[in-house]
C-alpha cells in the first residue's frame, strides 16, 4: 500500500530527477488547460513506476506548487489537483 512518508525519499534519486520534472511539466500544462487536472490524467501516457508519480504529485503539493481539492472518493487514481 501507498504511503508517501515510506515513498518520498525516492523522488529524490537522481534517476528519477526527470521523471519528477516530466510529472511537474504535465501538471503546469493540464491546469493551464483546464483549471484542475485528476491524476489518471496526469500520469496516462507515463510508463514507470506508479508509486513514484504518485510521490511525484505528493511532493508538489508539499511544496505548496499544487494543492488537492479534497474529496470523499479516496481512490489515488480519482485525486483531483489545482493551483
């Protein structure tokens, strides 16, 4: 299971640099779209780890770069993000 605490330190790889960026860069280009991007959007087209684009996000919005809109679903691939 998913937990970003157990997950984060591997954002930080620098294997996994780009791929931090590549998530961050289709961030930017879907809430420049559209105001809010879920993150089924975000990662379709991505191969790779699931769990890194997930810490991927989670460490944007630690960095207060996006935020989520909370919601009662709770499934990860249903998150939906803004600015």
């Amino acid at each position: 299971m998913y937990t970003y605490e157990e997950t984060k330190e591997i954002v930080f790889l620098e294997e996994n640099q780009k791929t931090f960026l590549k998530i961050r860069d289709k961030i930017e280009f879907l809430l420049s779209q559209s105001g809010a991007a879920s993150l089924e959007k975000i990662i379709s087209g991505i191969s790779g780890d699931t769990w890194l684009f997930i810490a991927c996000i989670d460490r944007l919005i630690e960095l207060k770069e996006i935020k989520e809109i909370m919601q009662n679903n709770m499934f990860q691939q249903k998150r939906i993000f803004t600015r």
